[in-house]
C-alpha cells in the first residue's frame, strides 16, 4: 500500500457499519447468499450460547455457593447475566470462526458485490485453496490469541471475582477485536493481504477497527441480529477496507 495519509477515520468505521447493513438490505440479489451465513451462523451460536448460558450459571453457582442469602443471590444473578452476555459474545466469534469457511463462497461474492457497488471494479479472487489457506492461518491466530486472552480473564474472575468489574469490559473489548478481525477476512483477503499485512492495516488503523468491532460485538446481543451479521458485515468491513485504500491491487500484487 503506497505510503500516504490514510483516508480511513473513525467516521469512516460508522459509515463501514451502517452502510454495510445499508448495502444487504437494498440490493435483492444479494438476499439469497445472505441466507447461507446466515442459517450456519444461527446454528453455530444457539448451540454454543446455550453450552456458554450453562457454564455461566455453573461458575457463579460454585463462587457464591448453595446457601447465599439475599445478598447472594443478588450476586449470583448479576454475575450469571455478566458471564451470560460474555458467553454469547465470545459464542458469536468462535462460530463466526467457524461459519465462514462453510459460507465462503457466498460471503466473498458478497464483498466483491459490495466493492463493485463502490469503485466499478471487482478484485480477482484467489484461488480456492490459497484463499482458504490463508483465511484458515488468520483466522485461528485471532483465535488462538484471543481464546488466550479470554481464558486469562475468565481466571482471573474465578480466583478474584470483583475483579469482574473490569474483567468484563477487557472481554467485550477483545471480543470486539476478535469480531472485526473475522470480517475482515474477506475484503483483505481480496486485496492478497497475508497475516503481517494484515497485523499492519489494524495498527495503521486501530481506532476505526476497534469502534467497528465494537458496534458490531454491542448489535450481536439483540435477538434475531445473527442472522445477518456475517454478510452485513462482511459487506461493512469491506466498506471499510475501501475508505482506507479504492485503489486495486495490481495483477499479482500482494499487499503489505
């Protein structure tokens, strides 16, 4: 990527955000590759969330214990819903992990309709293999590094529970990160970005990436909203790729 002033600013994450949601609902062809992420993904996070709704109730149960009192109880209940939300949060990424290779073909002619719509070219897709190499390799160090991050935490809640005060707010964040990344997949992959390259465009643009994730990881929590997520976010962060960079790449260039 040529080395000058970014166009991507946090104004740009929004637009990315409402826009991509914006681009799924107004554009009818699109509505039947939406279906396909949409059906794994339901099914990826029901089963996970209610595995996460589980644990949850179990680790508040085995801190506060069978006799907790009034004041106990109250602890119970509002540290079960925390751990909950957590849950179903990090429930979303590891299923948005797995939906997307199954979805892969409809979710990458999603984000190059979406960057047609854009620019007036489409990017030349990468070969089958090599496309679903590289999102494999990127995908599981997001998930890798934050399933770390996120167990560290969930210890940390479990030896010091008040802790959870600012335990809770360090998981939506890294869930947030984790929920960017994932959708970003595509559009980067696109535009031939490996994993340094990739690791850059974030620290290049940090603050648009983080309030991206983070709109979408607050969105995810609403009922209903999964069905949708993965294609209107894929055609969000794609969005987002072009208001850093409309320009294509060239035929065979990788972009670092």
């Amino acid at each position: 990527m040529a080395d000058r002033r970014s166009r991507l600013t946090t104004f740009g994450a929004i637009d990315a955000f409402v826009g991509g949601i914006g681009f799924i609902l107004t554009t009818p062809r699109m509505w039947p590759l939406a279906v396909v992420p949409a059906a794994v993904l339901t099914i990826l996070v029901i089963g996970l969330t209610a595995f996460g709704v589980w644990g949850a109730a179990e680790s508040s149960a085995l801190l506060f214990g069978q006799d907790r009192g009034i004041w106990g109880s109250v602890g119970y209940w509002i540290l079960t819903v925390f751990l909950a939300l957590i849950a179903h949060l990090i429930a979303l990424v590891l299923a948005l992990a797995v939906a997307e290779p199954l979805s892969a073909f409809a979710l990458e002619r999603i984000s190059t309709a979406q960057q047609q719509a854009l620019t007036g070219f489409a990017p030349k897709s990468p070969s089958l293999f090599a496309a679903m190499w590289l999102s494999l390799c990127c995908v599981s160090f997001a998930l890798v590094l934050g399933g770390l991050a996120l167990v560290v935490l969930f210890l940390v809640d479990v030896i010091f529970p008040p802790a959870a005060i600012v335990t809770v707010p360090l998981k939506l964040l890294v869930c947030s990160w984790m929920v960017a990344w994932n959708l970003l997949d595509y559009p980067l992959g696109l535009r031939g970005m490996a994993l340094l390259a990739r690791l850059k465009w974030v620290g290049r643009h940090f603050g648009a990436f983080t309030l991206f994730g983070f709109l979408w990881a607050m969105v995810a929590i609403v009922p209903g909203i999964i069905l949708v997520l993965l294609p209107m976010g894929v055609a969000g962060a794609t969005r987002l790729v072009i208001w850093d960079d409309p320009t294509p790449p060239k035929n065979g260039e990788q972009r670092r």
